[in-house]
C-alpha cells in the first residue's frame, strides 16, 4: 500500500502484504500531478477482438512506466488483475498480488473506487482485517464526498456488512488503522481525487448510460463495475468493453450489453472517442448509519 511503484512492474520495491497501520508509519511520497488515463491503449487492451499478442504487449507497455500513471490508469490496471479470466483470455488468473499493488497505489494518488476493491479483493482472500480496514476507508471519503443518495452510500454499507460476517463487529483497532491512513495519505487522496474527477468530468458525456442485471431490476449483491465504451462520431456505441467487476464477476457481461443504447453528441472528428466508466449498482439493503 505504498505510493511507491517502480519503473517496471516487475521491480517492487515494497511488501504488498504490509497492513494499512504499518504502512501508515512510512513518509508518503511526494504528491505528482495527476495525468489522464490512457484511454487508447485500455481500448487495446480490453478489447477481445484485439489479437492477444498486441493486447499483452499494449498492457506491458503500461505497466512499464506504472511509477508515471495517474489513478485512473493504476485502477485500472489493478482491475486488469482482479478480474482476471474474465479479461477475455488476457490473464490466465486473478493475480492478487498485482491487483492489490496497483490498487493501493491508485487509492493513495487518489483514485476512491480503488479503495472499495482493494476491500474486495481482501475479503475474497480471506483477509479480514485488511478488508474492514479498506472498507472503512472507503467509507470515510464516499460519505464525505457523495451525495447522501448515492448508489456508493449503500455500496458502502453492504460491503461492510459482508466483511463483518467474518471479521465481526470490533472494530477499534480498524479505526485506529484507518485514522492513521488517513492522518498519513489524506492531502494526497484529495489532491488526486479532485484531479480524476476534473478528467473524468472532462470525458465524453453519455446519454442513456444504463446498466441492468439479467432477470432482474437489482443485483443480488451491490457492485462496482468498470467498462470502456468506445464511440462512433454520431454518438452510438462501438463497443462497451468490459473490463471488471466486484464481488460478482457473472454479470459483467449482461451489464456490458445494456451499455449499447447510450449516446453521445455527434462530432465531425473521425477519431475514435472513449469513456472509461466506473458504476456502483445498489440493491438498496443497506445505508450507512
């Protein structure tokens, strides 16, 4: 959970097992500026009509200046690694510890959703106390930032309901780990958080943006789930590529699909446009308190 990534990803120079309250005791490297996703070459690398080989090496490329990125692109390469097979045959498997390397990254520069999967991802390894503390800290900045009746508010809750079945309700020492993260990262957090919303504001506005679940008009589990749509230049979708979802990976698909119906203004510009897209579903079992 270091904000420290080297210039090749296979040259980390931290443990990714370290807990948050252990990590909150390093000096937090200097805030850079954040850049815009590399929305061009996530259409390469997400798109399964790609050849393999090309999507492998436009994915290697990234991860090669992974110390320059900004949260957008950290997310989404932790994304890449989490949802593994669902990748269209990227990945031949979730490979956790990527995932929680970038995502750790990508919360401390900035990047909120990124904390929700980093509680994901531990939950689904069984790492509890990781899990409530990153979905503590999730909660911490959705309630701060997002409207009281926002999909991620109720997101929010359910997550933290589910890692409670496991880790329990004592949730002290959490809170201590929590408040030092946050004590640790927060100027950098909001430094970069309010940069991402600037270029995501920026993207292509899209009109009838819907996601649906198959055979039913809520999830079985509230969920974060994270596409690239790609834009003609009479504003229909070319294609709404999937790229991952959390904690149910079977709908991803479905969802994707419902993506097809939206618009956006015509433009006399050939080149293709792009939206990265990051949706909360909420069924509506839980608020926060």
């Amino acid at each position: 959970m270091s904000d420290c990534i080297g210039r090749a990803a296979r040259a980390i120079v931290f443990s990714v097992a370290m807990g948050v309250a252990a990590v909150c005791n390093a000096q937090s490297a200097p805030n850079t500026a954040t850049k815009p996703p590399h929305e061009a070459a996530w259409a390469t690398i997400v798109d399964h009509d790609v050849p393999l080989e090309q999507r492998r090496k436009a994915l290697a490329a990234l991860e090669d200046d992974a110390g320059d990125l900004g949260p957008a692109d950290l997310y989404v390469l932790g994304s890449i690694y989490h949802s593994g097979r669902h990748s269209g045959g990227l990945l031949d498997q979730v490979d956790p510890i990527k995932a929680s390397l970038y995502f750790g990254n990508a919360a401390t520069r900035g990047s909120i959703p990124a904390m929700a999967k980093m509680a994901e991802l531990k939950l689904a390894s069984h790492e509890y106390r990781e899990a409530m503390n990153w979905a503590q800290i999730y909660g911490h900045y959705i309630l701060a930032e997002a409207p009281k009746k926002d999909a991620s508010h109720g997101y929010a809750a359910e997550l933290v309901k589910r890692i409670s079945w496991h880790f329990g309700n004592n949730t002290d020492d959490v809170m201590r780990d929590v408040d030092a993260y946050i004590a640790a990262h927060d100027a950098q957090i909001r430094a970069g958080a309010q940069e991402d919303a600037m270029f995501r504001a920026a993207q292509v506005r899209l009109d009838n943006a819907y996601l649906t679940t198959p055979g039913q008009t809520l999830p079985p589990l509230s969920c974060i789930a994270d596409f690239l749509v790609v834009l003609r230049a009479d504003g229909t979708v070319d294609r709404a590529l999937p790229i991952d979802i959390a904690p149910d990976q079977s709908m991803l698909e479905a969802m994707g699909h419902a993506l097809a119906k939206a618009r956006a203004a015509e433009t006399t510009d050939r080149s293709p446009r792009y939206a990265l897209m990051t949706a909360v579903l909420d069924n509506g079992r839980y608020r926060p308190r």
